[in-house]
C-alpha cells in the first residue's frame, strides 16, 4: 500500500475518543498561551507607556 493510499484510509476513519480528547487537549493549551502571552504582552505595553515613577518592578511579574 502505498503512502498516499494509507493516508486516503487514515482521513476515512473516525478519530478515537483519545485523539478526540488529545486534540482538544491540544487546541485549549494553544489558546491558553496565546492569552497568557496576550496578557503579558498589555501588562508591559501599560508600564512602558505609564511614567517611570509609577512603574515598580513587581507590576513587571505574572501573577496567578
């Protein structure tokens, strides 16, 4: 069988509740970093554009 053949059957066949999960899984962390890097991003945005005497090295730091 060839490499395009064995793709064409793995397309046809319906992904396990595992791959499902793992997919998912997979899509949520994406996302989750995406915001995590997002929110880091304005936090930095915000104290570069705040006077110096404002800004204070812990506002730098991610918080839970």
């Amino acid at each position: 069988m060839s490499h395009c053949e064995l793709l064409d059957e793995a397309a046809h066949e319906e992904p396990s509740v595992r791959e499902i999960e793992r997919r998912i899984y997979t899509v949520n962390s994406s996302v989750m970093i995406r915001a995590e890097q997002h929110h880091v991003g304005q936090r930095i945005l915000t104290a570069a554009t705040e006077p110096a005497d404002t800004v204070r090295p812990a506002d730098l730091r991610i918080k839970p």
